[in-house]
C-alpha cells in the first residue's frame, strides 16, 4: 500500500528557518491596473471593499498581459463547476504570485480553475457537517450542550472555495440557487430568546457569513445583548476578515471601537470575548497583519486562528510549521486544524486522514503546547470536532473512517471519507466497481455496529 504520509511531509528533525520580518512594500502595485494606487487609497477599507474582483473580466481587466487566455479560460470553466462565488479583496488578490498563479497557495483558495478540479466523492453532501439538522430556531445550531452557532449574516468580505456553507453563503451562482439569510432582527430576537431559555449554554460563536461584514451598530447589539444573559461565558466572533481585509482593524476606527467596547464589557463582566480568524498560510501574513494585531493587543482583544488543510496551500509540514510559528509571534494563538469538509467543489483541496494524523503529530514538541493546534474532523452528519486520532476504525485502502460521540449523539456512526485520488491504487479500483464498493462499505460499516 502506498503510504502518503512520506509525500509531503518532512521526516527529519530538522526545523525549517524562520524570520519575523512581515512583508512592508507596495505589493499592489504588481498589479498593473493599481500601478498608481497610493498607500492612502490600499489602506482604506471601503477602497478594499469597493474594488473587490467578482470576475474573470475583473482579473482579465485588472492583469491585462500578466496571465494568458488559457489562464481567463481556466478560471471562467472553474466558476461553472464551483458552488462558490468569486469575491476577493485587493490585498489578498495582490498578494498572489501572478508570475505562477496555477500553483499560489493563495489563488487555490479564492479563484477556481476548471482544470483542477475533480469529481465529488460519492459520499460529499452540501450540508456536510448536518447544520440544518440541529438548527434550533432561526440562524441558530445547537448541537453540544453548552455551545450554540449563531449566524447572523450571509456575506463574506472574501468567498472561500472551501467553505463549509457553500450551500447558502455567497450568493447563487451558475451551479447552484441559494435561499440566503441575512441580517434580520426579528430571526436575531428569536435566536436570543432561545439561548435565554436555555441555561446550559454558556459559549455563542457568532459567525456566517462573517462578522466583519456586520456595520458597527449590528455588532455591537449583538454583543451587548449576549453578554446581558447571564449564563452566557464566552463569545467568540468567527471572522477570515484579519486575514483578507486588515485595514478594518487599522482604519476603521468605529468598527474597531465596537470591538474594543464588546472586549471591554465582557472582561468587567468575567466573560470571554474573542475573535477566531482564519489564516491558512504565511503568504497571507504580512506588516498589515502585525498593524491590525498590534491595535487589538494593546486594546486587550484576543485573537485564535482556526484553519482547514488544504492541498497545495498548507499541507506540507515547513509551511504549518511557519505559519503557526508567525501566527504565535504576533499573538495570534493557534487553536483548530480542520481536515477539510465533504462539500462540494473541493476534492482538490481535500487530504488523506492520514496525512492530517501525521502533520499533527509532527508538528507536537515543535512549538509550546498551548501554541499547538489541535488537528480534528468535523465528523458528517453532525457529530462534531473530534480529534483526528480518537477514529473508531479506519481502512487507509478504503478510505473510511468511523466516528463515535457519545455524549453528543450517543449510539450514532458517522463516517469520514479521504478524496478518492489519493488512495492506494487498489482503493481507486474498489470505488470504480460499484459492486465491490458497495461490499466493503456494507462489510466496513457492519463491522462497526458488532464493535
């Protein structure tokens, strides 16, 4: 059987090198329509969010020579076959290599190209982590016992091409037609109500869509009105906003202040307040970053970093490694390692359970504890975080894993499984006989009800 953990990860104990000097100079302008964008203009927010690029006529107006016909081509096929809208800020856009986009770590995540793409696992579902399912009252999912997700609005300052909610987040496009939710008070009175009614809860995260996209006023009522409940602990506000659009931190200063205002009167109160962004490499890191954090640390906000490994964007053990230790030196703590969702539109992206384990324990002794992500699987059909050693059963062949969680939905399997493409060569030939793979899944999933 061939082993992928030898790919691309290192097997010495050698550690990469590491400098804390964050990119400072006018990358933009590598772009050769914003030639002349001033440090005034690339700094302001409502720029950034003003010339976001929504299309391949945007990046073909915006690159002119930089890339090929073959390359607008590439892209315009990939937005027929991605559930995904494209929407991507001037920063993050800049900051791709453009001299070799169908490689960029960066690119991968925003801009879809239809030669890369692969067929959906047979087992991907548009709700993959069963949301819908445990949804408890409008924009709101209850699903462990002190925990609830609120998600307030359905907009993004970018569009990630992984995202878990791909199925309502973003916008229609010419693959899919979304129903979306958005920001509505009378569906936020009912959310809170329901937490009020329920005292075991005791932690909100506030997501989306992402909380960046909320205008001042909406955050900080829906702040004010979860900390006035009393047995609400802990906020967290989940945002890719640090990452992708920094000038809100640096340049918006009533946004920040509501922030700030939140952090404050949680802290008075003893309850947590704290944002969860989403960095998933070095190459999204750069002085902008250090800008924004160094405003949020002095006002005594906390900052987590959650992500998801992705194939050809982190997924090889120097860049993890980097990333964490530059997330970590400017106080951002490493907290969550995703192994990607089965969604649709991002077999691609995905890995091997396995090579997620072996990451994870690699990366264990390198760096202080408390700065150690932990590496989980959202288990399909709701069963949760769970730590990516703590499977039932795993067949590397196959490609199936079994998840318990007994004090979550006891008596329930769920079951994760790796992108096809990267299986032994005898695991591909048992998912192209229909047969076949439908004997060992039977077989697989027996033996999970006699364990």
């Amino acid at each position: 059987m061939r082993l992928h953990t030898d790919i691309r990860l290192v097997k010495t104990a050698s550690l990469p090198q590491i400098t804390y000097d964050f990119r400072s100079d006018h990358f933009w302008r590598s772009v050769p329509a914003w030639q002349s964008v001033t440090v005034q203009e690339f700094q302001d927010h409502r720029w950034q969010q003003q010339n976001c690029v929504k299309s391949t006529k945007d990046v073909s107006s915006l690159l002119g020579s930089l890339v090929g016909s073959s390359f607008l081509q590439d892209l315009d096929d990939g937005l027929s076959k991605t559930p995904m809208n494209v929407r991507i800020t001037p920063y993050i856009f800049a900051l791709i290599n453009w001299r070799n986009p169908y490689e960029d770590p960066i690119r991968r995540q925003f801009l879809p190209l239809g030669s890369q793409f692969l067929d959906d696992h047979p087992e991907c579902m548009a709700d993959s982590l069963g949301e819908e399912a445990d949804t408890v009252a409008p924009l709101l999912t209850h699903r462990y016992p002190d925990k609830v997700l609120f998600l307030p609005t359905s907009v993004c300052p970018v569009y990630c091409l992984f995202c878990t909610r791909s199925r309502v987040v973003g916008g229609s496009t010419r693959l899919i037609h979304k129903s979306t939710y958005g920001s509505k008070k009378p569906q936020w009175e009912e959310a809170f109500s329901y937490i009020r009614r329920n005292p075991t809860i005791e932690d909100v995260v506030i997501s989306g869509g992402d909380m960046f996209m909320l205008t001042p006023e909406n955050l900080s009522y829906i702040g004010v009105e979860l900390l006035k409940i009393p047995h609400v602990r802990r906020i967290r506000f989940a945002t890719k906003g640090l990452a992708v659009l920094p000038m809100r931190i640096t340049n918006d200063d009533t946004w920040t202040e509501a922030i700030e205002a939140i952090s404050d009167r949680g802290r008075a109160l003893m309850k947590e307040v704290c944002i969860h962004t989403h960095f998933s490499t070095e190459h999204e890191i750069t002085s902008w970053t250090e800008r924004a954090m160094r405003r949020l640390v002095s006002l005594g906000v906390k900052v987590r970093n959650q992500c998801v490994l992705l194939r050809g964007v982190n997924d090889e053990f120097d860049v993890m490694y980097r990333t964490l230790k530059k997330l970590s030196y400017l106080n951002i703590q490493p907290y969550l390692v995703y192994v990607h969702d089965m969604v649709p539109g991002c077999e691609h992206l995905r890995t091997t359970l396995e090579a997620a384990d072996f990451m994870s324990k690699s990366l264990q002794g390198t760096t202080a504890g408390f700065n150690m992500p932990r590496f989980v699987c959202d288990a399909p059909n709701g069963g949760g975080k769970r730590e990516i050693s703590s499977y039932e059963r795993y067949d590397k062949e196959l490609g199936i894993s079994a998840w318990t969680a007994p004090k979550v939905k006891p008596d329930q399997v769920f079951y994760y499984f790796d992108p096809i493409d990267q299986l032994p060569q005898s695991g591909r030939e048992i998912w192209a006989d229909r047969l076949e793979r439908e004997s060992r899944l039977t077989t697989f999933r027996h033996q999970m009800s006699l364990a």
